[in-house]
C-alpha cells in the first residue's frame, strides 16, 4: 500500500515568505517585548515560546521541508499552546473555543504533513482562525485595553501592543503560505519519520548488544578494525581491456572496484550502515567520498568529491557517474568547487570562534540536525571514503576513520605488482597482484558478517563480467 504525505520539493518564493515572515514575527515579539514590562511567567509564554516556536519553523521549513516536513509539526504545536495560553484571559466560552480551534489546528497540521490529509484542510481551518482573530479576538483586547489600565498600559502607548497582535497575524499567514506550498507524494515501503535521518534510516530491531556498543566504544578510531588482502589481477585487467577496447576510456580498477562495492552492499547491506549519535542508521543511498586532483603536480591542490551510487549501479553507470564528477572539477576554476568553497568559508572564522561552530556542528549532527544540503558537500558523510595510490606508486596506506561524521568504512588501493609463482606444471609464472586495506567500523556489523561482505567482494573481482549487469536482487536492511 502506498503511503501519502506533503513535502515541499523546493524553496519557492511563498516558502520564502513564510519562513521569512517567520523570522520577522519572532524579531517583532522581541522588540514589543523590550518596550514593556511585563511579569515574569507571561513573559516566558508569551514571548520566549513564540520566538522559538516561529525560528524553528523557519529554520525547520528551509532544510527539512524536501522530505521531512513532518518536523515543522514540533514548532506549529508550540505556536499552538502559546495561542491557548494567549486566550486564558478571556471569558470560559471564548477561551474554550479557542483551545479547541488550536487543537484542531495542530492536529490537522500533524495529519497533513505526515499523513497526507488534504491540505486544503487546514489551510481552510487557518484561514479560519486568521479571520476569527482578526476581526473578534483583535477588537476584544482593543476594548480590554480601553477599559482597564495595566502596568503594560503606563509604560507603553496602546498602538505598542498592535506589534504583538501583528506578530500572531504574520504567523497565521506564514502558515498559510506553507500550506499553499505543499505537493503530495506516494511511496512505497518505507518513509521518513521520528527518529530518522536526512541521511538514514534509524535500525529499531537490532540486537541490544548492538544498541549498547556504541556506548561504550563512543568514537570511530576506537572502534576500528585493519585488514590488509590481496588480489590476484589476470581476471580484472582483461576485463579492464575489454572495456577499454568499447570505448570506455579511463576505465580502470577504481572504477571495479567501486562497482564491485555497491553489488556488495546490494547484497549485504549492512555494510551501508553507521553510527551517529550512538544510534544505528541504515543509509538509502551510497555516498561515496574521495579525494582527486586536478593535475597530477605538487602544486595542484586537492579537492573532494561525492559519488552517489545505487545498489544495482553496473560498471558502466559507475564509470559514467565518476567521469562526470571528475570533468565538472576540472572544468571548475581553481578552488571553486563546492567544497571548496565550504572550505574557504570556514577559513576565514577567527580560530576560537571556528572551535565554537564546529562543536555546533558536531552537536547538531549527533541530533541528526544538520541540513542535508551540508552533508552532501560534506566528505566525512557517507558510506565510503576511497583513495588510491596506485597514481603514487606506492602501498596502500591504514587510514583513520574520521571522529566527525559518520563514515564506517575508509578503503585504500595500492600499486599492481608482480610476482613470480611457481605454476601447475611445474614452470615459473609472471602474475600481477594488487594490494588494499580495509579500516572499519566494527560496530555496524559482527565479525561473520563482515567477513562475507569481504568473501563476496573478492568473488567479484575475480569474475567481474558480472558487473555488466545490475543487480537482480537487491536485498533491504532490517527495519
């Protein structure tokens, strides 16, 4: 059965007016708020919860409303509990009809986003609400305020408060704004939902030996496991030259061995799991980070790229999707690519302040609160960080996994090399052999599994006709 929900497939101008609305509305509440005194409980209801709830409903429209707008639901229920407890002062008949019309608006908001119920809904239900608050609720405080003489009202002139009433007309409106915004969406399986990820999906069902290791073994360089092997190369280099010899130019091992990687998370995926706020996550996609260069000088700087890559990705596709990403750097100005460019910008932040906003950015990831446009340009994000030193010409090399981010699995080519063996029949042959290593999270998976993982690798690499084909079975982690 398919599953409905809303997002929000790009930031439109009326996502942008929302969320910029948003944001006026909590500096318009702070300002009214500087000019009066009020008493120190209406104070934390009437300002502080209204300002957090509309910046993060911005902040939450602008980087979770692709494909999670479902969280916008957190800050649209703290709007509503201000609103009940704005109409407290009111008569019982009033005060009972207004909780049950934010009840029901945030409700119906839930329902909407989550759920997939008709959007036209709620915005009729806001609409309403905006209407009633306007041309009622307005004119009863007006004359409240006529009547009765408040400490707010001898500091204050009576057209200060219209700043606070024009704070709740903003939010209404940007509400609508997003409503309008919304398009809905099918999906099979799995969607989405608390506890997630914008780069995984939480794992629920695994064993509580696993749920408890990444709480004792806290960091990835203290959880990492080295294996060093080998591979024969007769098979891989005809199957090399063949491709070549059809017009694939360039093609060569990196391009089998990523292929020969994503058959095997096809297969075994949880080896496209990781750890990040020491939970388990199983990722939908493979990302893939390597460093290149440019040109092949001392003086060509290093950039990163990210590849993304499908289970059922064949040789082909890989070498496809990795020339395209390597054209786009060179053809990019010198230090101009996107990470790059994220680079720069944080270079240029005073060493203690980039302290503080990298301790940020880690707390934020460990909540999974970090945009996902953030850890796309980020290589410490992703399934696998590849390098080859096969272009040095030298060994390959046990590389650290990084602390930040969450990548489980750093993989390093050497050099081909020959070897002299002694044949079946007795004569001496000439074989070339290629080196690699393998540094890994042992907490995404046990000991037995992994060492499949790596069986099956091997597998392919000695037949890798099988790569011209996808994958006809694509197996799903747990849930």
């Amino acid at each position: 059965m398919n599953k409905k929900y809303y997002i929000i497939p790009k930031l439109n101008i009326a996502v942008l007016l929302s969320a910029g609305l948003m944001f006026c509305a909590a500096v318009l509440r702070i300002v009214y708020y500087a000019g009066v005194r009020a008493p120190r409980g209406e104070f934390w209801w009437q300002e502080v919860l209204p300002v957090i709830a509309c910046i993060l409903f911005a902040a939450s429209l602008l980087t979770d409303a692709g494909d999670r707008l479902y969280r916008t639901a957190v800050p649209v229920a703290l709007g509503c509990v201000f609103f009940a407890v704005k109409a407290a002062g009111f008569s019982p008949g009033h005060r009972l009809f207004c909780w049950g019309l934010y009840l029901v608006t945030a409700g119906l908001y839930y329902a909407t986003v989550r759920h997939g119920l008709n959007k036209w809904l709620f915005g009729g239900v806001v609409g309403c609400a905006l209407a009633y608050h306007s041309v009622v609720e307005d004119a009863v405080q007006r004359r409240f305020l006529q009547l009765y003489t408040t400490p707010r009202a001898v500091w204050t002139p009576h057209w200060w408060h219209f700043l606070a009433e024009l704070t709740v007309l903003m939010t209404m409106t940007a509400l609508l704004l997003a409503a309008v915004s919304m398009e809905k969406r099918e999906r099979q399986g799995w969607t989405p939902g608390w506890g997630d990820r914008n780069d995984g999906r939480r794992l629920r069902t695994v064993d509580p030996v696993w749920r408890v290791s990444p709480y004792i073994m806290v960091t990835r360089n203290t959880s990492s496991n080295f294996l060093h092997d080998r591979m024969e190369c007769t098979a891989l280099d005809a199957y090399i030259h063949r491709k070549r010899r059809e017009g694939l130019r360039g093609f060569g091992t990196l391009h089998v061995v990523l292929a020969a990687y994503a058959r095997c998370v096809a297969q075994y995926p949880g080896v496209n799991r990781f750890i990040s706020g020491q939970r388990a996550y199983s990722r939908p996609e493979i990302e893939i980070a390597m460093n290149v260069k440019p040109e092949m000088t001392l003086e060509s700087p290093d950039t990163v790229i990210k590849l993304y890559l499908s289970p059922a990705d064949t040789a082909e596709d890989v070498y496809r999707k990795l020339q395209e990403k390597v054209m786009s750097i060179k053809a990019a100005p010198t230090d101009q690519t996107s990470f790059d460019l994220l680079a720069r910008a944080l270079d240029l932040i005073p060493g203690p302040v980039l302290l503080l906003a990298m301790w940020s950015l880690r707390f934020l990831d460990y909540f999974g609160c970090l945009p996902r446009a953030l850890t796309k340009l980020s290589p410490f994000h992703g399934s696998l960080y590849i390098t080859s030193m096969a272009s040095l010409g030298i060994p390959p090399i046990y590389h650290h996994l990084y602390d930040f981010g969450n990548v489980p699995v750093f993989v390093s080519l050497g050099k081909k090399y020959r070897v002299k063996e002694l044949g079946k029949n007795g004569t001496v042959v000439l074989k070339r052999y290629i080196d690699y290593t393998f540094v890994t999270d042992e907490r995404i998976c046990d000991g037995f599994y992994f060492a499949s993982v790596l069986r099956f690798f091997r597998r392919i690499l000695q037949d890798p006709e099988c790569l011209d084909t996808p994958a006809e079975i694509v197996v799903q982690d747990i849930r």
